[in-house]
C-alpha cells in the first residue's frame, strides 16, 4: 500500500506515541474476552486476530477467552433442539451440553485459532476440560415466578461457576509463542462438564494469573452515566455509586460485576470496550482516550 508523505508521518507518530505503553505492558499478561460483533464480522474479526499477534510480537502475553451463544443458539435450532432461558442463562440438560461442547470448543474456538495462524501467530485452542485447568460448580439461578412469596433456586442443568483455575497450566503458555484461546467449559471433580459465562471465566482467569488488564468486548460503547455519555475510567468506588443510584442495572450488571471483582481481587484495571470499533483492544492499550471504560482501584489520572 503506497503512503503519501502526510499519511506516513501519520503513522510514524502513531508508532512513537506507542513507544511507552509498549515498554510498560510488555511482558504484561492481558486477558481478552472476545465475542459480540467483533465474533461475527469478518473485518473485525480480521482486525482482532491480527491485534492479538501484534500483542505477542512486541512482548504481551494475550489470553483470549470467547463467548459463542448466537452461535450455539443457531445450532440448537438446525437440530431442533428448544433454547430455554431463566434469568437469561440458559437451561442446559445433557443434549444441549454436548452442543455447547460441539460448538464452543470445536467450531467457535477453531475458526479463532484459524484467524490467528492467518495473520501470522501460534495459537492455540483449549477449554477448561484440558488438564482439567478450570473446575467448575454448579451454579442455581434465583428465579420468582408470579404468585410466588420468595425466589427459589433453579437447577438448569450443566451451567457452572469457576471454582478456581490452574494457573501452572496457563503459565506454560506464557513462556512460549503459543497464544491459548479458551472456550469458556468447566469440568467437576467427577467429569461432569459445565457451560460458563465467558465474561466469568475471562475474569477468573485473569484473577488467577494476576494480569494487568482484562478486556471485556461489547456490542455498546461503555458505562454510560443518566445523560448517555461514555464514562471512561472509574474508580471501584465510583462504579459502587453508580450501581447504587441505579445508573448501572440490567444487563450490564454481570459485566461490571465480573469487572469489580477482577480489579478487588488484584488486576490492575478492567477495561468494558465498544467491539464494533476497528482495532479497538489496540486503541484501548496504546491510547490515553481508548475506546471504552476502564475500571480501576484509583481515579485515572492519580
């Protein structure tokens, strides 16, 4: 592609102003979870894989974690199996299992790895089953029918929680050039296999493996406050307030959850960023003004 003088030094500042986040993050483990428009738009899909190589290129450790349910939705329906939802999550009997496993940690994970060998990395697809690196539990969902005086729990089947996560397992990925790409399954100490929230594994991991940042790509462009406008870096203290007033509620009280409690439990920040920007976990890393919202211990800026 041939370069005019003005776009040349364009992209020359570009890469110099990027000279200090790279010193500061490299050797840094980033964990990214991938799904939302940026799963199924060939572009950014493009864009995103060719992101993480870069990451690995320049010394980053990447951890990509995906999500799939438009995607096990689709093949649920092909085998007219009926998707049921309580709460929003997914009841998951034993023959929806074996879709989720069939599409999660072989069609999904697959094609992410293909995208990455494409631009030029060494990736690799695992779920939590391997080496047994993530146990699950089971999880009950809280659900109030009408007519009913107090929720009761719900069991819905092969639907888990991480229990903890083998780290020794991951940190073999860290001292290679294999860059792991992770379908979000558990297994229980007696084999059962269990679907998890992406997001909750993402941030499971990066807890376990005390990475730098966790990156949670969306379909939205961040937190917003009352008035709609992108809140872009955040105190705990400050997302505590907001959920508090209820400018933070309904469905994107799982992210900010699994966010909060990354950064309490040790992570330097958590970043919610818009997947429908081009490049955006580049913008977000190597940019002050990023394409999201971080989360942090302290005020940006302190």
């Amino acid at each position: 592609m041939a370069f005019s003088r003005e776009s040349a030094l364009d992209v020359a500042k570009v890469l110099s102003e990027s000279l200090p986040y790279i010193q500061r993050f490299a050797g840094k483990t980033l964990v990214i979870k991938y799904g939302g428009n940026a799963m199924t738009d060939e572009n950014l899909q493009a864009g995103f894989a060719r992101d993480i190589v870069l990451m690995k290129a320049i010394g980053i450790n990447p951890i990509v974690v995906h999500g799939g349910g438009p995607q096990i939705g689709e093949m649920l329906a092909k085998l007219n199996i009926e998707s049921k939802f309580i709460n929003g999550m997914r009841v998951t009997d034993t023959a929806t299992m074996d879709v989720v496993e069939m599409v999660l940690g072989g069609q999904v994970n697959k094609e992410i790895v293909n995208l990455i060998c494409e631009a030029g990395g060494k990736a690799i697809g695992i779920t939590g089953k391997d080496s047994r690196f993530i146990k699950a539990k089971k999880l009950f969902v809280k659900h109030q029918a009408e007519g009913m005086t107090a929720p009761e729990q719900v069991d819905i089947g092969h639907v888990g929680e991480v229990a903890s996560v083998d780290t020794s397992f991951l940190k073999f990925f860290e001292n290679s050039d294999l860059i792991p790409v992770i379908a979000p399954i558990g297994v229980d100490d007696e084999g059962n296999s269990y679907n998890i929230n992406a997001d909750l594994v993402a941030g499971k991991v990066a807890e376990a493996v005390g990475a730098e940042k966790l990156m949670l790509l969306t379909n939205i462009s961040g937190v917003q406050d009352k008035q709609g406008n992108v809140l872009t870096g955040l105190s705990t203290a400050q997302v505590d307030a907001l959920i508090a007033d209820g400018t933070i509620y309904g469905g994107m009280l799982p992210k900010i959850s699994c966010a909060l409690s990354a950064v309490n439990a040790g992570v330097t920040s958590a970043h919610i960023i818009d997947g429908r920007v081009p490049h955006a976990t580049l913008l977000e890393i190597f940019t002050d003004t990023g394409v999201g919202t971080l989360i942090s211990n302290t005020k940006v800026g302190e």
